[in-house]
C-alpha cells in the first residue's frame, strides 16, 4: 500500500488500498466496443476529418447581422460536422469498429440562449449517417457537457440545461433511426454538483426531470456516476425511481465509490443485475465506461486523468456495449481487439 494525499484534506496522509478485482473476462466478446467523439487518425489526415468544428460567437457577427450572415455561417459549419459523421461511420465498419459517441459540438451554438437555432437545415445530412449507422448495426450515443446539470439551484442553469438536452434530442431524432437503433441512441448526463446538500439537489433534479423535459429526452436521458461526487449508491435509487438507466463508469467507481465497496471491480459486480435492470425494463441495450488512470496516479485529481490507453477488459456482460475512454481513441480499442483476438 502507499500513502498519498488527497486534494483539499487537512495534509494527513491517508493509504490507498490496492484495488481488488475480479478475475472474470468477457470473452468471446459479442457486444460493441467504442470510442468518443474524435478519431485521432482521420483528424490528422488531409483534409482532415471530424465533427467539432466550431468557432466563437464573435467571429460569427463578424460575418454580418446574424439572420443574414452569421446564421448561415455557423450552420455551414454543422453541416460539415454532420457530413465527416458519415465518414467516420464508414471508416469504423471498415475497421471493425460499431460503437461511437457523436461530439455534442457538431452544430456550434445550435443551444445557445440568444443565437440558437433549430437543426431541419440539416437533416438530410444527418439522415445519411443514420441509414450508415443503421445499415452496419453501429451504435450511436451523445454526452451533453458538463455544465449541463438539471439538479442546479440557479434558473439561469436549469433553462440552459433543458435547451441543450433538447438540442441532443433534435440531433438524434435527426438520424432517423428506427427500432432497436433509435432506443440505443441515448443520451448520458452527470447529476453535477452538489450544491450543498446532495437530498435538495436530488429533489430539483427529480422535478425537473419530471415537469420540464420534452418525452424524447427523457426516453434517451441516462445517468453516470462521476469522479467528483455521486457514486453509484447515489444514483441507483432515482434511476429506479424515476425509469432511467444507469451507466457504470468503472474509472469514476474506483475514486468515488460508497463505503460499503472497495476500489476496483470486484465488489461492484453484486450490483450488476439493479443495474441491468434499470436498462432492460426500458428495452435498452445496456452500455458501460471503461477507462484506467495513467501510470503512478494515486491521489483523487491525480486518478482523474485518462490514460492513453487500457490494459484490460472490466468484468462486464459479454453481450453489451462499451465505450472505452481513452485518450488515444479508435487506437485504444484497436489495442484491446488485438489483446484479446477480438475480430478478424
């Protein structure tokens, strides 16, 4: 065991105990495994390829007056965002790859209060990579940002969460999936902050859920345990309470994790069918987040960072879908394919 410093305590060491894992391997794997947002591959490549262009709000006045100019600008934009999903699509079934975390920044402000815009400009364009993603059985998900917190005691935060959840909503109707495909489009939020009193924050969230979300969003709206502040003991009870489904994120588990449970992947396995559950009673395909530290963390902050890259597989169900977050991407799932002799 070594001792390390948490951040923000009173200076006293504290000792990290090993974490303890399971020694289950899902293998043969037959669910998706994925990477979010960016290919690392494509983005450098010429002309590069990716769908988070983006700019600042100044930048598009400078165009001219926003409904003349600045509009079409920054849709013009989106519209190549929305055109490079179509060849990332491509691009992963060629390599194997049917798992992908669509960037929230495809359509730059499309939420914003005062420069907003709605996204039918661009729906043929978004069609085109739904007939892909549906054509190939690829997976496509969202993950609105951090700022987007429906547990918040300030208006001015609750408003700016509904319209950017109803943002992602409008992108994914946009796809045009069907079936199966459509319900495993989902969105993935944290609660947020705490604000104080984790109980007020959770009775906010609860009623803001309830009277202020569209239906679409909250079929897609599923909850993550984070790395700061809500374990997963936190959520599970309103997940079930409410009929949304819980996303695992094992690398947030293993730094923020109730006291019942020690880190590593072990002793949150008693979990797994609560939280199974809470996915297939909405006839959702259940997905998971894995990712690993970077070599020598120990402390909270420290452990927050993501590594390059993950040595293992958790000890998840075979048949589900897995996001590995890592920071070398589509690589990193190309080095677990090769680990454990997933596809061809």
């Amino acid at each position: 065991m070594k001792e390390v410093k948490e951040e923000n305590d009173d200076e006293t060491p504290r000792i990290r105990d090993p974490a303890t894992n399971s020694d289950y391997v899902p293998i043969p794997w037959k669910g998706r495994l994925g990477y979010a947002c960016l290919n690392t591959y494509l983005r450098t490549s010429f002309p590069p390829i990716f769908c988070s262009r983006t700019c600042r709000i100044e930048t598009i006045l400078k165009q001219g007056k926003w409904e003349t100019s600045g509009l079409s600008y920054v849709q013009s934009l989106g519209l190549q965002n929305a055109a490079d999903l179509a060849k990332l699509i491509r691009w992963n079934e060629k390599y194997g790859i049917k798992f992908l975390r669509v960037s929230s920044e495809m359509f730059p402000f499309a939420s914003h209060k005062k420069y907003g815009y709605d996204l039918d400009f661009a729906k043929d364009v978004l069609a085109e990579a739904g007939k892909l993603a549906m054509q190939y059985g690829h997976r496509l998900t969202t993950h609105p940002g951090q700022f987007t917190q429906l547990g918040s005691p300030r208006d001015e935060v609750i408003e700016a969460s509904v319209r950017d959840l109803e943002y992602h909503s409008q992108l994914l109707q946009g796809l045009g999936l069907k079936g199966q495909d459509d319900r495993d489009a989902v969105m993935i939020l944290h609660m947020g902050g705490m604000f104080g009193d984790k109980q007020a924050t959770l009775d906010r969230f609860r009623e803001n859920y309830t009277n202020l979300l569209s239906e679409d969003v909250k079929r897609r709206l599923v909850l993550e345990n984070d790395d700061v502040i809500w374990s997963v003991h936190d959520l599970l009870p309103i997940c079930k309470e409410l009929n949304i489904p819980m996303v695992l994120d094992y690398h947030h588990h293993n730094i923020i994790h109730d006291e019942s449970l020690r880190e590593g992947t072990l002793d949150v396995m008693q979990l797994f069918p609560e939280i199974k559950a809470t996915w297939t009673r909405k006839g959702i395909t259940q997905k998971q987040h894995y990712s690993e530290p970077c070599p020598g963390a120990f402390t909270g902050r420290e452990m927050r960072k993501h590594s390059p890259r993950v040595a293992v597989l958790p000890p998840c169900d075979d048949t589900m879908d897995l996001m590995i977050e890592a920071k070398d991407k589509e690589q990193a799932v190309f080095e677990l394919y090769k680990t454990y002799g997933i596809g061809g």
